[in-house]
C-alpha cells in the first residue's frame, strides 16, 4: 500500500513540479518532513533532490519538443549553480531538524508573498520586448510559432544561480522555485520561457546534488533506493501531464499557482 502512495505523490509531484518549472521538491519536502520525520534533514532532501533530478530530465524532454528552452542562458546559469549546489550537499548534514523546518515554511512564505503581490495580467513580462544595451538580448521561436524577444543582466543571472544551487540541495526544493520568479521579475524572462529554462537548469542542477550525495554515501540504505524508485515510477508521467498543460495556461495563471502552492506548503511545514 505504501509502495502505491509513493507513486501516487509521485505524479502529483510530477504534474504540478513541471508545470511551474519548481521540480516539485517543494510538494516532496513538506511529505518527507511530515509523514517520515524520523529520516532527518540530509536524508530527506536526499531523496528530494533525486525525485527531483528524475523530474528535471523527464520535464525537460518534454519542454524541449516546444522549443521554449533558452540552452544558451540554460547552460551558462547550468555551470554556474554547480559550485553552489555541492557545497548545499555537504552543509545540510550540519543543520537541526528544527532550524531546517523553520526556514524552509518561512522562506516558501515570502516568495509567496511576493509573487501574489507583484505578478498579474498587466505585469507579466510579454513575449517581446525592446532590447537593452548592455545586457544579452535572446530571440527565440516556439514549436507554436511564437516569437520571443527580452533581455536579461547575464551577471545577475551568474550570481543568482550560485545561489540557487546552493539552496536547493540545502533544502531539497530543487531550486525552480526560486528560479521562476527571479527570471520572471528581476531579469525579465517571459514566463513561458522561465519555466522551460529553469527545468533545464534544474536537471543539471540536481542531477550534480545526487552525484554528490551518492559519492557521500547517503543512498546506501535500500529503502531509500525503493522510496526513490517508487516516486520516481509516479514523476516520469506527471511530469510530461504538467509540460502538457503549461502550454496551455496563460502566463498569470501559472505564477498565481505557484503563489497558492507556497502558502500552503510554507504554512504546513511551519505548523507541523
């Protein structure tokens, strides 16, 4: 029977991780913290963060037939979230359950509120906008036909990335979380292409956190191998369900999502 919810919360997981770009750690935490507290912060965000590789690549499959994926901002953000995400891998294992719960509910709090505060119809970034002297311009066409023009501060990007990488395995969110609305509000990503982006990014991204948790020995108990293959099992179709429909939601809709997802998980964990 627990073998069946696993996969269950494995295509919740999926579906509503890639939908938003997140990667879905964010649904995946709050279960683990909940109805496994005795597995302690590193193996609980070492189990996330390989559901979430697992989603990261089967998303990314997806989004790359609809051609919304920015590989030359993916890959540079990519190599830039590697230093951060290592040294996330081998800092958690130091910080106490109680700490770890505090600061996940309180930080999945503010980006909630911010996102609900600063995004709706009128000010989501458009699929064209004017390039801008002194930052990287990129234009890019879907599968649709539709035609993408903005430009972003590449710096600003680098930096941002060393800190979600950084975070993520931290936490074991995945780090699209965070991602989404930094490349939607601060370097004016069209949200269509954030989400894409960010889960190509993320593949990377957690795909180097499990590298490490696995050199570091941390997926030697077979149970944890079981768990993760089960979830994994639900992710693979829930995530090509949610790259499904991310097409087909207008752009708000999908950041208003995100913003009800974080309240509450946020308060759920902060409660718990």
């Amino acid at each position: 029977m627990e073998s069946v919810l696993l996969i269950i919360a494995g295509f919740i997981i999926g579906s509503f991780g890639t939908l938003i770009g997140a990667g879905g750690g964010f649904i995946l935490v709050p279960l683990l913290l909940i109805f496994y507290p005795q597995l302690g912060p590193e193996l609980t965000t070492a189990i996330s963060i390989a559901v979430v590789s697992v989603n990261a690549i089967s998303g990314t499959a997806a989004y790359a037939k609809s051609g919304r994926i920015d590989y030359k901002a993916g890959i540079m953000f990519a190599a830039f979230t590697i230093p951060g995400s290592i040294l996330g891998v081998l800092t958690v294992k130091y910080i106490p359950h109680e700490v770890f719960n505090t600061i996940f509910g309180i930080l999945l709090l503010v980006l909630s509120v911010f996102l609900f505060f600063k995004n709706n119809k009128n000010n989501v970034v458009p699929a064209y906008t004017p390039p801008c002297s002194g930052k990287k311009t990129s234009t890019l066409t879907d599968a649709a036909g539709v035609t993408y023009c903005y430009s972003y501060n590449q710096t600003i990007g680098n930096v941002l990335s060393v800190v979600v990488g950084f975070i993520s395995p931290l936490l074991g969110i995945g780090g699209g979380i965070i991602h989404v609305p930094a490349m939607v509000n601060w370097l004016k990503f069209p949200v269509h292409i954030a989400t894409a982006t960010s889960h190509f990014i993320l593949a990377v991204m957690a795909t180097v956190s499990v590298l490490t948790h696995a050199y570091n020995g941390t997926y030697e108990n077979p149970e944890t191998v079981h768990m993760i293959l089960y979830l994994a099992i639900g992710v693979v179709p829930g995530s090509q369900l949610g790259a499904y429909f991310s097409h087909r939601l207008k752009s708000h809709v999908i950041l208003r999502v995100l913003s009800a997802c974080l309240v509450v998980v946020g308060l759920r964990i902060l409660i718990c």
